[in-house]
C-alpha cells in the first residue's frame, strides 16, 4: 500500500472520492508541524511502502507559470528573517530534505517558510533558494525521513507570492488540484501500486 497526503480534502481533487487501487488517502492538516505529526502518526499506524504529497504553491517569479505541474526535488525550510541575516539556525539543525522517490513531472527545489509571503520583496528574496513556495512539505519530508519510507511530492503552481496570493490561491487552488491529478494519472504514478 501507499499513502497519498494532502494539507486538506480539496487538494486530493478526485483522488479523495476515487483513490486508486493500491493506494490511501489522507489529510495531514496546515503547515509544517501540524504536517510532519499527522505524517508521522499515520506512517507509524499504516507502514505505507512510499508516501507521495499533492498540494498547491505560489511561484516567486516567472520561472513557472500557473497551473505548472512540479515534482519537489527538495523542500527546503527558510525564513524571511533567515535571508536577511537577521535570524540564524544552529549548525547542526536539518534545514534540506531531498525526496526520496522519483516523479515523472519536471523537477524544482520548494521554498518552505513558516508562514504565506505576502510581499513582492519577500518573494525576491526567497525566490533565490527555488521558484515556488508550501508550506508542510519539510514536515512530510521529515517525518518520512524519520520513519525510513520514501517520499515524493507533486505540485501545482495556483498563485504568484505577494499581496494577491490568497485572492489568486482561492480562485485557482481547485481548477490547479484537478490538472494536478489529471497529470499524475496521465503520467502513471498510479498504475500498478
């Protein structure tokens, strides 16, 4: 069995009505800790064989256009503060989690900060570390990490990172989860789990 997560229901499109044979779905809330607990604690009660995350994300500039289908090559924790030198982490603190499962959608590094950027001088400055912007995926990356099962993540890009964000994310995040899922069943991921 494998375990397909989402933040919440809408972003599993039609998959949370028809999950596919061989798969289950669940929801690992919003965020990065309440995402790395609910992960933990259903890796630990399911033992999936690879865990695969879908969800949305804000791109930072034009290197990807909205409705872009992505792979998360790594998910990589930063902050604002972080980036202007006005914060630090401990050297020996985990601040990169490579996925651990290949995707058959082009591959970008993902920009995990604590909370939605919402200016343009933020989104320059983060854009630096990869083009697009989530939130729970170095929660997913870790708890997998931790438990030893494999993990990827698929996303779709529904908004740009400034002060329309939520605006944009509201209007497009169901349309974008639909084309994600229409991608992922295209591209195979789902045969023969």
């Amino acid at each position: 069995m494998r375990l397909l997560l989402s933040a919440f229901a809408p972003e599993l499109g039609s998959l949370a009505k028809e999950t596919p044979p061989g798969w289950e779905i669940a929801t690992v809330g919003v965020g990065a800790v309440s995402a790395a607990a609910a992960t933990t604690a259903l890796v630990v009660d399911r033992w999936p064989e690879a865990v695969v995350f879908l969800g949305t994300c804000g791109r930072y500039d034009r290197r990807l256009s909205l409705f872009d289908c992505l792979w998360a090559t790594e998910a990589i924790a930063t902050s604002l503060e972080e980036l202007r030198g006005g914060a630090y982490r401990p050297k020996i603190e985990r601040s990169r989690w490579p996925a651990l499962l290949p995707g058959a959608l082009p591959g970008h590094a993902v920009v995990v900060p604590p909370a939605i950027t919402c200016t343009a001088e933020g989104a320059a400055l983060l854009g630096n570390l990869g083009p697009v912007e989530h939130l729970e995926l170095t929660g997913v990356f870790e708890a997998c990490r931790l438990t030893g099962v494999p993990c990827g993540a698929a996303l779709v890009v529904v908004n740009e990172v400034g002060p329309d964000a939520q605006a944009q994310w509201t209007a497009n995040h169901e349309e974008g989860s639909r084309r994600l899922v229409e991608r992922l069943m295209a591209s195979g991921l789902f045969a023969g789990a």
